[in-house]
C-alpha cells in the first residue's frame, strides 16, 4: 500500500522545506503547487484565481466534501469554489492512489483518511517565523517586523478557517496529528531525516 | 553540557515507557518515581503523602516558582504543599545539573528552563489510553471502560490544573513542547529509538 504522508504547517515555519526534505529522504513524490497546476488543467481556470480561491476565507454554504462531488463538478458552474474544492479532492485521492508521497497542505490529512496517511504538524514560535519570512522575502520586498507577524497571523487564520470548514476540526489540534514537529529548537535537514527514518521502520 | 529531556505526557498515553526507552537507548538516567522518594528523604514526609499533594488539585494561593523557594524552605512550615514544591524545585534542579536526563511530567520543562530542555508531549486517543489502562489494571481491580475513561478525563483534569498554577502556561499546548508524539498511531518502542536518534544528533 502507498504511504501518504499529509504536512499541515503554520505559515514561516518550514513546513514546505521539510517536507521537501523528507520526501527526498525517502524517495517519495511530492506534492504542493503541483496540486493547483493539476487544478488548473481540469478546470481551465487560471492558478492564480485557483489560488486565490484558497487563500481567501471561505464562504460558508453548506458542503459536503465527498464522493458526491464527482457528480456535481461542472466548470461553467455558477459555484466556482465548489468546483476548485471537488476538483482537488479528486486530485487528492489520484496522486494517493498513484504512488507514496508527500502532500502539503490542503486537508489532505482528512481528505485522504480512507489511506491512513502519516499525518505531520510543522509549527514554531512568531520569533522563528518572522526570521524565516524575513530570510525569504523577495527581493525589493520591504516588510517591517511587525508589518510580517501581522501577515503571518493571517495566513494562518484563514489556514484555520479553511482547515475547520472543510474537516469540521480544529486546525493544528494535536488530536488530529500523528506528530507536531516545533521548528524553532529542531534543525529541519535532521528533523526530516530522522522522522523519515522512523516512518520508513512503519512502512 | 547535559542533555535534559522532559516528558509531558497524557494519562494512558504510554509517556512513562516512552521515556524510559528513550533515557534507555541514549544511557542516561531516567527520573519519575525517583523524585517523590528524594522529596520525601529531603522533607521526612511520607512518599504516598507527597504523591497525594501532587495529584490532588491545586490550591491556588499566590506563589511564585524560582530561587526565593530555597529561603522560604522549612520542614515545619505551616504550608506543606509550598515546601513540597520548593523541595521538588531543587531536586530537579540538582539532577539536571549532575548529569544528562529523562525527567517524566513535574512541569519539568518549565523549572529547567535554563538548561534548555529538549520537551516532548505524549498524547494519544482515548480509545487507546483505555486499551492501555484496561492492559495494565492491577489484578483484581475491575473497572468498566466508562469508569476508566472518567478517571483518565480527571487525571489530566488535575495535570492540567497543576501545570497551569506552576507555569502560567496550557497544559499539552504544542508551543510549549518541540515535539508532540501521537502514541495511537507511533509503536513507543520505534519511536523512542528514532526521537533518541534524533535528540543525539543535536547533543
């Protein structure tokens, strides 16, 4: 059976980087802007729109996440958001079936259940994450420190909105994870190896 | 320096055996019951009184945890509890700094600051902290899992309770620890290993 392992991360803290390194370590695909891309190609609509449909917070109409969205996909449908949401839950359960990997993000912790995916946590304090951010802000890019938490709270707030609408749990909730991993005091280059190590010994 | 590692852990959630296999894979001492008996040594008090004081809910009359314990300190202090807490103070100060360690629970992780612990929270399911309860009941001790679910609920009631009136902070909140382990779904045999692994590559 494939192993799935789901990343969710707080905005600054690394989550990306180690799963990077983790899917390395193992051999794994790995999955993040792939998934809009893959969106992008079955709804015709543009990956920044489809971005955006993610980043933003969430309406809140009823939904049930689910096999019953393959039958109500439709492109011209006058619910675009419903159409990104099954689009990607179809996509999900694709890359799963395809092969091991990491998937970063997107609820795929509860979206892929049904495959008992290794379910990880990445997170640090504010300190930690606006250091990262300010290491990686582009170029030409000038944010003040306080400017930077205010995004990352943000980030993360619709991060949660999103996680609670889709799922109905809360988002980072210990419960909901196999291991929550505190970037600030960890290096991520031997977090990601060792974690890669002990899920290879359950494989 | 010496490694300090604290364990915080859920009632059930296997904290104790997962400490003490990780204290066992890196060979260094492993302290739990170790710090009622020198409480006691140190107080002349009864250890199954000093363990009551600590399961038992906090009062919550002002104090303050640091060094001004080590003047209040008497053995015939009108206020047993402080004195228990002051003694404990010192004894998990005193081991940290003979050598390198496992601490289990005691809010450890707080009054070693200093030594910049490595903290770790155990957690799992309540399905399994029950299979774990129902595994390790004493012989002749019959209680229904329903029963068994209440005392685990109180247990943790009081751990929180007590970690709150020390520290200021959440009980199991993910910020306070650098990894949170999920025992429902980690063997506590690998998982020790390979967190020991991961802890040597940093010492």
């Amino acid at each position: 059976m494939n192993k799935i392992i789901t990343i969710g991360r707080e905005f600054g803290s690394g989550g990306r980087e180690f799963g990077k390194r983790l899917a390395e370590y193992l051999g794994i695909a790995y999955y993040d802007k792939e998934i809009i891309t893959e969106i992008s190609k079955k709804t015709q609509l543009a990956e920044e729109y489809i971005q955006a449909i993610e980043d933003k917070p969430i309406s809140t109409f009823p939904i049930t996440i689910g096999n019953s969205f393959y039958a109500i996909f439709n492109p011209i449908s006058e619910n675009v958001e419903v159409s990104v949401y099954a689009e990607q839950n179809n996509i999900l359960v694709d890359m799963a079936k395809r092969s091991s990997c990491v998937i970063i993000g997107r609820c795929a912790d509860y979206i892929l259940e049904e495959f008992n995916p290794f379910r990880i946590f990445i997170y640090s304090d504010m300190k930690t994450k606006i250091s990262r951010c300010i290491e990686r802000v582009p170029e030409g890019e000038n944010l003040s420190e306080k400017q930077l938490k205010n995004q990352i709270i943000s980030i993360d707030k619709n991060r949660a909105k999103y996680y609670q609408f889709i799922t109905g749990n809360k988002w980072g909730d210990r419960l909901n994870y196999d291991l929550c991993v505190n970037t600030s005091s960890l290096s991520i280059k031997y977090a990601a190896e060792y974690i890669g190590k002990m899920i290879e010994s359950k494989m």
